[in-house]
C-alpha cells in the first residue's frame, strides 16, 4: 500500500507573516516621513547674537519702530537671532529669541552676532565712536565673543587702554562718595576693605573687567588681563610690543594725581 506524504503547511504560512510585517513597516515609515516637515536650506536656525547698543535695544511685537514695546535688553544680554540662507547683514530688523517664551524684533543696529560676516567691524566701530566706558564694554564683548575675529589684536590693546583711564575716573568718583573719615566702618575694617567692595566696580566685574584698588596710591588700576591676554595669544602681532610696555607697569592713566575727596 503506497504511502501518504503530507506537505507541511506551517512554512508558506511563516512566509506570509513576514512579508506583512515588512510592508507594514514599509507603509508606517511612509506615513511618518510624510509627516515630518521637509528640510530645506532656507529653513530658518538661530544665531548666537549680543546687545550692545541700548539706544535701539527694544524688543518689539512686529519689525516696526510704531509696534508695541515689549522690553528692553541691557548691553551684553544674550539673544539668538532667527535667520535663514537669505539673512542680509543690512536688514533694518532682527527677529530674536529672548527665552522659550518670549520671540520678538530688535533694530539690527543694537545686535552683534559672531555668525555674521561683518558684525565684528561694526562692534568695533562702534567702541571707537563711544565715550569711555561704553566703549570698553563694548570692546570686552567683540574680545570675548568673536574668537575668529581679525580685529582682537587691536580691540584687546584699546580695551587695555581704555580700561586704564577708566580706573582714574572711578578713582574720582569713589573718593568723592566714599570717605573713610565720614563713614564709620565697622571694626576690623579699613579704608582698603571699603574701596575693594565699592559699588562702582559691580557693572564692570560683571563683564569681567576687574580693577583693584591700590591703597598706597589711594587709585583704582586696571588688573592688565587684556594685555596679558594679547601678549599671550598674538605673541607676533605688532599690539604686542605696546602691551608689554603698559604691563610693566599698571598705573593710572593720565597723570596719576590723588584725586581731592572735598571735590563736591
């Protein structure tokens, strides 16, 4: 009696479970990459951007100077810029990301972005048009923030020397408002303690500009860190020589005369 072979069946059934699940998997990344939004090269990113012009630091609703106020930046607040391929450097507006929760426009004449062809210039013209003080923060931001920047050689040698005839205005200023004879300081501390922890000085630390009070000379002096810096980095630029002259000797600049406390 011939035999009876039976064909299995449970192999072309394996076969077809598998086939479906690789459609299945096919279809579903289908759908998922129809869901994603296509990337383009005009799709907008952000760039990293600082204020340094108050005058036009404004944050607005919409790019127009008529627009609701929203609040203004100080110098030095950090913002990021919403750009794309087609950003022009001379655009009036800036569209800027303050935080997850608060997107407006800025004037671009108070922004710097270390991205952005140019601006390293335009920061730098800036400082040379400004009083003192403004100018040496800003010149700490381009030296701080625009590491590629051809101009740090200079800017770091002007910030020096800016900074050291900001130390003799401080210096006026802290001996008219702080006399050890009229103020009473607590025992254990002296004249040296309270000029160390004058007010004046909280703007500039906060940039990291420091200036130490020299209790033999009764004077602020610049601490030198951007000559130090530039002899260190740029040991071949021709800034270089001057800032070795000037950290020779830190002093008070110009002329060094102990400022008159009875100046009203």
């Amino acid at each position: 009696m011939p035999s009876i072979h039976h064909t299995p069946v449970f192999f072309p059934r394996f076969l077809c479970a598998v086939l479906i699940f690789f459609i299945s998997a096919a279809s579903w990344m289908q759908i998922r990459a129809a869901d994603r939004p296509e990337r383009t090269a005009a799709q907008p990113k952000s760039l990293l951007a600082y204020v340094f012009d108050e005058r036009f630091s404004v944050v607005r609703s919409r790019p127009d100077v008529e627009a609701a106020y929203l609040r203004r930046l100080r110098t030095g607040h950090r913002v990021f810029i919403v750009s794309n391929e087609n950003l022009r450097k001379n655009e009036k507006f800036r569209r800027v990301i303050v935080s997850s929760r608060f997107v407006g426009w800025m004037l671009n004449a108070a922004l710097a972005a270390p991205g952005i062809p140019g601006d390293d210039e335009k920061l730098f013209r800036f400082a040379m048009q400004q009083p003192g003080e403004r100018a040496l923060i800003a010149l700490k931001i381009l030296t701080s923030h625009f590491e590629k920047s051809s101009l740090r050689p200079k800017a770091l040698l002007q910030l020096g020397t800016l900074a050291d005839q900001v130390a003799f205005q401080i210096s006026n200023r802290a001996n008219r408002k702080l006399n050890p004879e009229e103020l009473k300081l607590p025992e254990g501390l002296d004249e040296t303690d309270l000029f160390a922890n004058y007010r004046g000085l909280d703007h500039f630390e906060s940039f990291g500009i420091h200036f130490r009070y020299q209790a033999v000379s009764d004077q602020f002096a610049y601490s030198g860190d951007a000559y130090r810096e530039l002899i260190r980095r740029y040991p071949k630029a021709g800034e270089t020589v001057a800032a070795k002259e000037r950290l020779r000797d830190i002093r008070v600049q110009p002329g060094g005369v102990k400022p008159d406390r009875s100046t009203p």
